[in-house]
C-alpha cells in the first residue's frame, strides 16, 4: 500500500494509463486535442479535461491543511465534489465517517474506487458519476472540495440557497473568486455575488495556495474559504431578491437613481407589478431564484439603452409616467437615490427592497406566500 507522497510522484503515469482511453466497454472514448498527451513514441494517452477544469491537487500540506480546517467529526458525512483521483478523498475518508463523491467523468471514478479500495475504506465510500449542478445532493453535514473553476459560481448558490442544512463548506477555489465572495461594501470586487451569499452565509478566508500545487498547473492561483450558513437569515422572498440585485447590480458603480431612470428598466419593472398584482399573473411552481454570478452576463445587462422591449399604448403612457414617479419617491424617500450598489450593505440592501414593495413595486412576477419553498430554504439554515 503506499501513501499520499509515493502517490504523488507517480501521478502523471498513473493518470496516463492507455485502458481508461475507454469510457465503457465496447464505446471507444474519442478525446480532444487538449485533453491528449502524447509521448515521444507517439503512443497515445488519457490525459485532464481542461474543458472541465480538471487540475488536481497534489500538495499534501494543503491537502491536510484543508481536511484540518474543515472540523470534520468522526460521526460527519461530507459531501465532495469534483473529487478527481481521490487525494482529497483518502483524507476525507480517515477524517469522517462516511464521503459523498460527486463526479462527472467516468474515467475519474473508475481510479477513485480503485484508489479508495487498495486502502480499505471502500464501505465508506458513496460516488454519485453525475453533474454536480443537475443531481439532488443526499443529505451531508459539510462540504469539502476543490471546486472546478467553471462552475463556482451557480455551484456555491446551489450550497447555500438549496434545501439540504449543512454546518460549513470548505472549498478550493480560483483565487480571484474567492476574493469576490470575501468583498465586503466599497471593496472593488464587491458585486451581487458577495451581496447574495452574505445574505444567508458567512465567509471566511482560509488560505492561499499557489498554482504550482496542481497537475496540470492551471493559469491562475487558488485560495480556500469557508462558507457557514447563518443561524438566521432574513424573511425576504429570495425570487424577489434576486431580481432585485441583478438589476441593481447591472451597473453596480452608477447611482441608483440612474440605474431607475431608464425608460427600459421603468417598462419592465412597470408590467411585473402589474402581474404580480393580477390574478392572472404569470406566476408559476417551485422556486426559481437564480443568486449566481456570470460577471460576462451581468456586464451585458449592464448595457442598457432606452430602446427595445416596445412601447406602452398611448393610455398608458400616463400610468407608466406616474409610476416612474413613484421609484424616483422611493429612492428619495429611503436617502438612495444618489448612493452605488457597490457601497451598499446587505441590510441597506433589504430596506430598499422593502420599500419598493411596500410601495406596489416588484423585480418578480411570482408572488411567494410565507410558507412558500424560498422560506423553507431559509428556515433549513436555522436548525
């Protein structure tokens, strides 16, 4: 049996063996030019998915470094995502009582099990070969992973906002998101992400870990935080927050009462109060909220102009008129209309939303009654 270190020295043969080429018997697995490695020979061999963020961590320092800071107990299952070839994972499994593997490639898991089985701890091992962003999470205690880059950032809302409670999750991640989930108010990496999580987490930095700590070595650094959900979290409908923020942010730098003034922005918000006071609005099951972050989205929403989306009819013209006027009283009534999102608490945050909808104006068309799924969500994280 060897350790963590022996492993390490090996890693690059050992990923490369030419029998993983196939995903499953008789279905030969055609890679892409970046995710082959060829030798000198000419002989060719499996390789990282770089389409998947496929780097994996192979500093034994950080690896105990991260297991130590997560505070697992012997009774904990730990939900891991992206587990790669399991260096984390052998941890993991010393460390807990039972590890939930999520992973996506086939090929992964097939050195997972293989890994887990040669060390004995084969029964406390549960994988789950699917996408971390389209499964039902089981039920776990905490969240220990390296994160793959791509999906950091609907993965963590996914965390935080989904039905299953958890103590924390500890989580690798690409060093410049991190640092916009640890912004606070004024900070130039503060956004809607940071405002979206704070508001049912908190974060809390662990440590920085160099680029060189991963196989194949990824472009940028990484840093590791813990997210722990609060004990109690805002009674707000989360559909409506996050609408909301998405429209303050979509120009997080420019005064709010710029951001209300366009007339797109004021036609749009001026129909969903109209469906979210009729019956016949446009309401629909479940929970929809989307409080992730695509900073290349958010910077073409951001691009607004006063054209496009139609015009109101000539009778409403004087509706929509006064309705503007009500968001301008709004903003003036709360001392808002000249102060940045990019400044602004969440707790100013939330009394401004109150205010809008105290005044018949809303970011969603779904109106949520109190027992609604987003308020269990919310009551989950007080348990």
């Amino acid at each position: 049996m060897h350790g963590p270190s022996h492993f390490r020295r090996n890693l690059t043969g050992f990923l490369l063996r030419r029998h993983l080429l196939h995903t499953k018997p008789g279905r030969r697995y055609v890679p892409r030019n970046d995710d082959v490695q060829k030798k000198d020979n000419g002989e060719k061999h499996m390789f990282l998915y770089k389409s998947w963020g496929q780097h994996i961590l192979t500093n034994p320092r950080v690896l105990d470094t991260i297991v130590r800071k997560s505070n697992i107990k012997p009774t904990d299952t730990v939900l891991e995502i992206g587990p790669g070839t399991g260096n984390l994972t052998l941890r993991l499994l010393q460390a807990a009582q039972r590890v939930v593997a999520v992973e996506l490639d086939a090929r992964m898991v097939e050195i997972l099990r293989k890994r887990v089985a040669e060390h004995g701890l084969e029964d406390q091992l549960t994988v789950i070969c699917k996408d971390a962003l389209k499964t039902d999470f089981p039920q776990f205690d905490l969240v220990v992973a390296n994160i793959p880059y791509g999906i950091s950032s609907p993965l963590v809302a996914k965390l935080v906002f989904g039905a299953n409670p958890f103590r924390s999750a500890t989580l690798l991640l690409q060093k410049e998101f991190a640092r916009r989930l640890l912004a606070n108010p004024g900070d130039s990496e503060f956004n809607r992400l940071a405002v979206n999580v704070k508001l049912v987490a908190e974060v809390e930095f662990v440590m920085d870990v160099s680029k060189r700590d991963f196989l194949p070595c990824p472009k940028v650094d990484s840093s590791v935080v813990t997210i722990r959900p609060k004990a109690e979290v805002p009674d707000v409908d989360l559909n409506e927050w996050c609408a909301f923020t998405r429209t303050c942010f979509s120009k997080k730098n420019k005064t709010l009462g710029a951001t209300f003034k366009h007339k797109r922005r004021v036609m749009e918000l001026w129909r969903l109060s109209n469906l979210r006071g009729s019956e016949t609005g446009n309401a629909v099951s479940g929970c929809n909220y989307d409080c992730s972050y695509d900073e290349d989205k958010e910077e073409e929403e951001g691009n607004e102009s006063d054209e496009g989306n139609g015009d109101p009819s000539p009778g409403s013209e004087m509706e929509m008129s006064l309705f503007k006027e009500k968001i301008n009283g709004v903003l003036k009534l709360g001392g808002f209309d000249d102060k940045r999102p990019a400044k602004l608490s969440g707790k100013e945050l939330l009394q401004l939303l109150s205010l809008f909808n105290q005044a018949g104006i809303h970011f969603h068309d779904q109106a949520k009654p109190r027992n609604a799924d987003n308020i269990a969500v919310a009551a989950s994280y007080s348990t």
